[in-house]
C-alpha cells in the first residue's frame, strides 16, 4: 500500500505535519497562525478523548463547569507571580465596537483568575468542602515559537480540573487521586508515560509545586501532555477563598488544579502512527471497524446482505463500525482507512460468502486473518484488544529503551530520549547540563529519587536525580 512521502524514521516533523493533514484532522489554513480549524475525523477523535476525561471526573466527584471566557484585567492582576507566568502570552480586548473599554479583558491563558473571585463566593464553610470542578474549554497564549497542530498552537483545547480543600493534607489526597485519574486515562490511550517533579524555577506560576505528564515521541523528544499542580494557598489569599471552621475560626482553602490538552492528540499521531498513517486505540478511535465489500458482477446481493449484517451486529455490541460502499477499488479504501488509523479493517467477498467467513486485517501489522462469519463479533472483539495490547507494548519499549540513568553529561550526550544525572539542588548546574545536552529540565523523578553520586557539574553530592530531554 502506499506510505508517506516522509518516512518517519528519517524526518519526524516533516512526516507529523503530513500524516495530520492527510488524516483529515486539521486543516491549518486559517489565516490565524496557531488557531487550527478542527476537522470532523479530529473534532471526533477529540470528543472521545474528552468522553474518557468527563467519565473520570464524574466518577471521581467533580462537577463540570463553564467560565467565561474573557477575564477582567483586574482579576487577573490579583496574583503577582501568575501575572509574571503569563504575562507575555496574553492576547487582550481593548475596544468594544468603536468604544474604548474602561477596563482590560484578556483572553484566558489559564482559568484560575477567571474562577477564583467567584469561588471565594461559594464556599463559606467547611460543608462546602471539598469544591471539585473542571471544565472543557479553549484557552489562548500567545505562542511565538514555530507552532505545530496540536503540539504547539496558539488556541488550545483543554481540560481542566480546580478544586479547593480545607488543607494541605487533603489537597495532597487530591493530587494522589489526579495521578491515578491520569494512568487509567492514559493506559486507555496506549500512552506509557513519566512524572516529573518540576524545578522551582520552571513550575507553573503560583504553584507551590508542579509535576509533569511527559511521553516520549519516537523522535526521542519529549512531550508534556499534562500537569498536576498543588497550590497550598498561594492563590485562595489574594482571592480570598476562606471559610468557617468546624470551630468557627476562618482559614483559607488548599487548591490543585490538573490539566491536559490537545496535545493528547499529538501524543496519539507520534507515539503510534506509522509511514502509512495514523493507529489509533479502539477506546478512542472514531470509527473502530471499517467493513469493505468487495463487489464483483452478479454477485452483490450476498456481500451486502453479509456486510449489513455484521455491521448490525458490531452497532449492538457497542462496536463504532462503518460500511464502505463507496464506487472506488478495494485498494483506495484499504489506504484511506489505514491512514485514518482504523484498528481494525474487515473485507467480505464472494468466496467469504460462500465459506461464510470474512477476513481481518489489523491495523498495527497488515496480516490478513479469516474467521466464521457466526459470531465473528467475538473474534473482532478480541482483536481490538490483541491491537490495544501491541501498540501500548510497542509504546512502552520505546520509553524503557530511552530511559538513562548515567554520571557525566559526556555519557548523557551519547543517550537519546530521557537522561537523568546526579543534581545537587543548584539552579545553575541543571542550566549548565541544558546547556551541555541542548535540551530541556524535566524534573525530579516522583519517587525513587535518592541520588548521593556526585553532581557532574559542581562536583557537590548530589540530592536527587535531574531528568533532561530534548522536548517539543
């Protein structure tokens, strides 16, 4: 079948921009750059994507939400640190029509200045605790860089979850439950993963510490697909977000937030797309089965019979199946629907009739398999899940083969992906091994972090391991 002009292996960037384009997810026209136009098979990927997010926050308690979408300037200028965070990345609204407003709104970069104020006006007592919300939205950052569908856009879907706590104790509870939100969430997705303790200087802006969602592209850059942040109360005293002890004292709430976005998306499209398109996971996947029959003259009636059947069949068991009955060959099918990702492709012909059997091609390896025809809802069933099972191992290979534990940034230097050294808490070593690496801080591994080796920079015992990457 054909590939892509690119292969991946040999450009990665040149051959992501093609296969999100061919795929029909986006189309990057819109004479705003980094404001992509979401197409149908990307705005159902994505609904699926946010399908998984919304069944986890209901099933952990959290209330679903939707802010405005513009922020007064005022709101925003309440926390000094978040103001230096997102300073820069703010686009603003200054007039309305031809009147000059009396007061700035920006676009919202992030949704804490937005909720905040109005939080402090729902909870009032410790029975109001704890608040867990999120919401599904679109933010805006100026982004400067050279943007990327997906990876780096300058109106980003998002997910975001604020939730607020009668103490540092149990916002941590929530922070543990964010991390196991973010394992089924992204086991589903066949995406392996890290956690990364950021440094002090590159968490996010009011934070009182920020921990990372990296996976590991096969270009052996990172990308970080999500964040979990514990605020203590660094943001419910400037916007007042107290209540009533059991005591009848006030003290101010402990906040988290936990967030991901559209990058999900670039995560799927790197991680498990090959030269012939994209492979997605079932759980997500727009459509999970494509049935192709295949016509030949006099013979239709029973191929079509045979093919609506099935399909009928898959609809009841809760299987996303599709007839293409389109008057083309088989074999522009067999590429449209690979380049799409489909997991799982059936053809059904005359032979197959006869035989009443029909034939499976999996996505991931392109190996023709025939089965019964009865019950073959089964056999696809466990198919979609033979699929889920290689390309979540194939994932995983990938980021356990490019996770490096070495002494001296010369070792670092001959590693790809992932590389942790010594680090002895000083700022400027971790900037000195960047500097070295020409790539980027990750952060502290989350557990097992002990390290007495010394740092390879100052020559100091070390306190922790430091990861670095190259990263997107």
């Amino acid at each position: 079948m054909p590939e892509t002009k690119v292969k991946k292996s040999e450009d990665f960037n040149e051959w992501y921009n093609e296969i999100v384009e061919l795929a029909d997810l986006c189309d990057k026209r819109y004479p705003i750059k980094g404001m992509n136009i979401w197409r149908p098979y990307g705005w159902k990927l994505m609904n699926n994507v946010d399908r998984l997010i919304r069944d986890e926050m209901i099933k952990t308690n959290h209330e679903e939400v939707c802010f405005p979408l513009l922020i007064p300037e005022s709101f925003f200028k309440k926390e000094e640190e978040h103001i230096e965070g997102f300073g820069k990345e703010v686009f603003w609204v200054t007039h309305a029509g031809i009147n000059q407003l009396e007061e700035r709104w920006l676009l919202r970069p992030t949704s804490e200045t937005a909720m905040y104020p109005i939080f402090s006006l729902w909870i009032r007592s410790h029975t109001d605790l704890p608040l867990k919300t999120f919401q599904i939205v679109n933010t805006f950052r100026y982004e400067t860089k050279q943007t990327r569908a997906f990876i780096r856009v300058r109106e980003i879907h998002f997910f975001e979850a604020h939730t607020c706590h009668v103490d540092f104790e149990d916002a941590e509870r929530q922070i543990k439950e964010d991390k196991e939100i973010a394992h089924r969430l992204l086991q589903k997705l066949c995406l392996p993963y890290v956690f990364s303790k950021r440094p002090e200087w590159d968490k996010f802006a009011g934070a009182y510490y920020t921990i990372s969602i990296d996976v590991l592209m096969s270009s052996g850059r990172t990308l970080q697909i999500g964040s979990i942040h514990q605020y203590r109360d660094n943001f419910a005293k400037p916007y007042e977000i107290s209540y009533e002890t059991e005591k009848g004292a006030h003290a101010f709430c402990h906040q988290t937030t936990y967030g991901m976005s559209e990058r999900l998306l670039g995560a799927l499209v790197g991680v498990h797309g090959d030269n012939k398109g994209l492979i997605i996971p079932p759980e997500v996947a727009p459509l999970q089965v494509v049935i192709i029959p295949i016509i030949f003259k006099g013979k239709e009636k029973g191929v079509l019979e045979a093919s609506e059947t099935l399909h009928k069949k898959l609809l009841h068991e809760g299987i996303r199946s599709h007839i293409d009955d389109r008057e083309t060959t088989p074999g522009n099918k067999y590429y449209d629907w690979e380049l799409k990702g489909v997991p799982l492709r059936v053809e059904i012909g005359p032979k197959d009739v006869e035989k009443n059997e029909l034939t499976m091609v999996r996505r991931d390896i392109s190996k023709k398999k025939s089965v019964p025809l009865k019950d073959a809802e089964k056999a696809i069933q466990a198919e979609l899940q033979a699929l889920v099972q290689t390309i979540y191992a194939n994932a995983e290979k990938l980021l356990n083969e490019n996770m490096h534990s070495v002494l001296t940034a010369e070792e670092a230097k001959e590693k790809t992906g992932i590389v942790a050294l010594p680090w002895c808490g000083n700022k400027d070593c971790a900037l000195e091994i960047e500097n070295v690496l020409e790539g980027n801080t990750l952060g502290e591994p989350i557990e097992n972090a002990v390290c007495t080796d010394p740092c390879p920079v100052c020559g100091a015992r070390a306190k922790t391991w430091m990861r670095f990457a190259k990263s997107y």
